[in-house]
C-alpha cells in the first residue's frame, strides 16, 4: 500500500502546471454525450509537448520510486544506473536523443520487480532456486507494465535484456553476443558494476577499483568486450563526480521512506 500510494501521489504532482486533475467527484458520467471525452481531448491538445514529455518522465520516476519504496536496496538504484547508461552511450558516440532513451530504459529496468514478493527481494541470505526464479520473471513482468503505454516502446529491449549475457548464458532470452540489443549490453554493464558497489542483502560493496576490476575479468564472457572497454576508461573519481548530486538525493529519499515506515 505504501508503494501505490507513494505511485500516485508523486504522478498527481508531476502534472504540468495547470492540468485539471480528475477525481470521482469532478468526473463525467458516461451518458452526457461526450462532452467529457471533448474536453479531455481539447485538454490533452493543449498542453504543450514539453510538458507532455516531463509528464511522461515524471511519471517514470513514480514508477521507479515505488519499487524504491518496496525495496530499499533499489532506491538509488535505478537512478544510478540510468545515469551510468547514459553516460557510457555518450562515450560510445550515440546522439544524445538515443543517450536519453537508454537513460529512460535504464531508470525503468527493474520496474517488474513490482511482482516480486517483498520478502524475496529483501531477503538477507541466499535465495532458494525456487525464489531466485521468482526474480528472473522481473524482465519480463517489467515488459508486461510497459507494453501498453504508447512513446516508450523503443525502450524497451533495455528492461528485457539487461539480464543477458555476452556468453548467451543469460535470461530470459539466453541470446549472445551482437543479437542483445545495445541498449540491453549497456544497462548490463552498469546494472552490474552498481550491484558490485551497493551493500545488499547478502553481500557488502566493493569499491570502485575492484568493480571496475570485475568487469575488465568479466569482459567477453558476461559483458560485451567493446563496452567493457569504453566503460573501463572511467577513472573512479570521474564515477564518484557523476553519481555525487544523486547520491545525497537518494539518500534524503531512503530516510523520508524509513521514516513513513516507521510511523
């Protein structure tokens, strides 16, 4: 209940400035003739596209912060990886329109574990074989909460792929190599090197040295070589500058969430 409620309040103030917002009480009934799909349709036509476009975001991040609220690991997590997603397409020399759309994908990319039992993802120890394949439906399940919401369908290989690996030993897909989409081999990578410096459950972070260490092993076999390779030019004081503004956010986020848990 946390979760949704915490969804729809910040959907409600991601509205433009001047949007009628509709409840029970404000709403039409469906026999007065249409009127109320006229003005709808005259309302939608007015806003301007920049506004749509920060409503859509806006609402992408209630997405986000309501597994954030059913998860604390992932608070911050999503975030972070769209950041490092973004960044490592513009290292690649993607345009900067395609570079937001991974960004996008990545802020999104856990969006199925909405269907994951709670007390699976926050579990300290090891995940039986039974509860490990309750978490690799996420893509999937992210895929079916995605699908029908018109202007993200491009983004959506990133939040079905991004479990793939290089070697084809991956899920859901089990695909390899070059047919992962590229927005799937770039989420990937920073999926995992934030997994590798973010205390979990089971395990404690690694620094930055060490994961960047991972990756260089890991390259060929779970990540894409040519990524792994743009990715580790990055210097660790040049990941830590990029991820500093969002950190203290996220972490003003956590305690705002542990308080509403605890009262």
């Amino acid at each position: 209940m946390f979760a949704f409620d915490t969804l729809c309040s910040q959907a409600e103030s991601s509205l433009p400035e001047g949007f009628v917002r509709m409840n029970s009480s404000t709403a039409k009934s469906p026999d007065s003739d249409g009127v109320a799909d006229d003005a709808a349709i005259r309302a939608r036509d007015a806003v301007p596209s920049d506004d749509l476009h920060a409503l859509m975001l806006g609402l992408m991040r209630s997405l986000t912060s309501a597994i954030g609220a059913k998860d604390a690991y992932t608070c911050g997590h999503s975030e972070r990886v769209a950041l490092l997603s973004r960044h490592l397409a513009t290292q690649l020399g993607l345009s900067d329109a395609a570079a937001d759309r991974i960004y996008l994908s990545g802020l999104l990319h856990d969006v199925g574990k909405i269907g994951v039992p709670e007390a699976v993802l926050q579990k300290p120890g090891k995940l039986t074989r039974d509860e490990f394949e309750q978490v690799r439906k996420h893509p999937e399940i992210g895929v079916r909460i995605l699908i029908e919401i018109k202007r993200i369908e491009d983004i959506i290989p990133g939040v079905l792929h991004h479990h793939e690996r290089y070697d084809g030993h991956g899920y859901p897909g089990r695909l390899s190599g070059k047919d992962i989409p590229l927005m799937g081999r770039i989420i990937c990578l920073a999926d995992c090197f934030d997994a590798m410096t973010s205390d979990r459950p089971y395990c404690k972070a690694l620094s930055s040295e060490a994961a960047l260490g991972e990756i260089r092993r890991c390259a060929g076999t779970q990540f894409d070589p040519e990524l792994a390779e743009t990715f580790l030019k990055l210097r660790p004081e040049q990941i830590h500058l990029l991820l500093s503004d969002h950190e203290d956010r996220s972490r003003k986020m956590l305690s705002c969430q542990e308080s509403l848990k605890a009262a």
